[in-house]
C-alpha cells in the first residue's frame, strides 16, 4: 500500500474542499487518508486552559463531521482523524514526516478576503519533505485554454521543466499523476532571448533570428522529453516552449488543467524551506490545484 496522504483541516469551506481532494487522490493511490486538525495553545490568554479545552471541542467536532462526511463519500477510503496540539503549519509538517502527500487549502478560515494564500500553506509548501499539493478553494478558468476533460480522468496535467538542467522528481510526479488520472501532460519550458546576442539598448530583434532562437529552445525541450517519453509511453505528451517569464508562462497554461506540478529546490543545511519567487507567483495566482515537489539543489 502506498504512504498515507494527509489532508490539514480546519472546519473553513477551503480546508474541507482540500480534504476532499486529498481523499480522491488517496482512493486513487489505495492509500490511507490521515485527517489533521491542530489544536493551538494560547498562552496569551487569561483562561488558557479554557480556551484549550474550546478550541480542542471545536476541533474533534470538525474532524468527526468530516470523517464520517469523507467515509460515505468514498467507502473504499480508510480515513482517520487526528487531533494533534501545536501550531498549525508545524503540526502538519510533523504529520506529514512519513507522507507520500501532503493536502492543504489555499487559505484556512482565518485572514480576510482577497487573500490568495495562507501563511500555513506557503509554510507547508516551502518546508515540507514530501509533496504538496495546495487546493483553491473553487479552481477556476479563466478561459483562453480550457479543453474537455480526458474520458475516465483529468482534462490535463502541467509541469513547468527547464530543458537546459531537467529535474527527474518534478518531471516524475507530472507523468505519474498524468498515467493515474489517465490525462495528457503539457510540459512547458520559459525561454529568455539569449543575453549575449541581444544588446541590451536593443528595443527588439528581428523575426529571423527569434525564430531560429525559438526552434532551438523547441528542439532541446524535445531532447530532454526523450527519457519520459520512453519512461511513461501511455502519457501523451504537449511540448509547450514559451517565451516569457516562467511564472507568467505557468500562470498561463494552468488555465483549464487540474494540476500544475512544479519544483521546489532544498538546501539541505537552511534552518528552514523558502520558496522562490517563481514558486510564490505560481501559487498565488495558479488556476488550478498546485503541487510543489522537493528536490535536493
């Protein structure tokens, strides 16, 4: 059996939508479903203990609604609920130490509205040692690219990839997903006009030489596609090399797909995980359920 995939709720729409997610994609891995709901101190109080015991009734309530919610809904699915103590965001780290998935809403219920993300799912996604996957709270689209969902699966999958240094864990994590929920995957590569042939008081460059700038981009993308192709020969496969920046580029192409699957370089001696600023843009502004996945750089 694979390794559990836990889910963080809290009792808001967005956690519960997440915790949903999550029990799909477990039903589909025949994994357990690891339901987290962190009771937090507060030592700020003048009833701590009061306030604890609240919090700690509020939270087992929740996770009983959704435990029996998520058992009738997939009655294949083992679930289990947890009732741990400590702050979010480190309690779901915890949890999820032996993970084969972590799940989190974009937003929990607290902030205001207008916020994108949560400061629990940037630090889950920035820290975590497996990967994660961050739910909005309705996935939209935007249009301009939307397709008809695959028969049986997922319309699409999409991974960002630089051709130029590929990364097996991020590129792994897209195909896989791809041949479970039967769906293409559309691996888009952002390329930059080269900085030694184009003068920066430049104000453009001539077609002739885009396009032959272009067509090598394309064909070194189709080089670098070669290994999956013939690792996962049932995923159809949609090159997409974009020049644009690659946040803006994998902003673009989540519109109509159900994951966007992206990577998140570790340093192994960092106290702690922080994401770049491609990553920040992506799950801020991302049409569609993010998973980030680690890889040791």
């Amino acid at each position: 059996m694979s390794l559990p995939v836990v889910a963080g709720i809290d009792g808001s729409a967005r956690s519960l939508a997440a915790a949903d997610w999550a029990a799909r994609e477990a039903a589909l891995r025949r994994a357990t479903l690891r339901l987290v709901h962190a009771t937090p101190t507060a030592p700020g109080l003048v009833v701590p203990v009061i306030a604890a015991d609240v919090w700690r009734q509020v939270g087992e309530e929740v996770m009983q609604h959704a435990v029996v919610s998520l058992g009738e809904r997939y009655p294949d699915l083992v679930v289990r609920g947890e009732q741990l103590s400590g702050r979010p965001a480190e309690t779901l780290l915890s949890a999820a130490a032996n993970a084969g998935l972590l799940v989190v809403g974009a937003r929990g219920s607290g902030g205001f509205d207008g916020l994108a993300m949560g400061s629990v799912a940037l630090r889950a996604a920035a820290a975590a040692a497996c990967p994660v996957v961050v739910v909005p709270e309705q996935p939209v689209d935007a249009g301009g690219e939307a397709e008809a969902p695959a028969a049986g699966g997922w319309a699409r999958v999409v991974t960002g990839l630089d051709a130029h240094a590929p990364v097996d864990g991020t590129a792994d994590f897209a195909f896989t997903a791809a041949r479970a929920h039967d769906a293409p995957v559309r691996v888009v590569h952002a390329w930059a006009l080269p900085a030694t042939s184009v003068s920066p008081w430049m104000l453009d460059v001539t077609e002739e030489d885009r396009a032959t700038w272009e067509d090598q981009e394309v064909l070194l993308l189709s080089d670098a596609l070669r290994e999956w192709r013939e690792k996962y020969p049932e995923v159809a496969v949609q090159p997409d090399a974009r020049l644009l920046h690659p946040a803006l580029a994998l902003v673009t192409a989540s519109s109509g797909a159900d994951l966007l699957v992206i990577g998140r370089r570790t340093e192994p001696r960092a106290p702690e995980g922080r994401l770049g600023p491609v990553a920040h843009a992506v799950l801020h502004h991302a049409r569609c359920p993010v998973a980030i996945v680690p890889h040791v750089g």
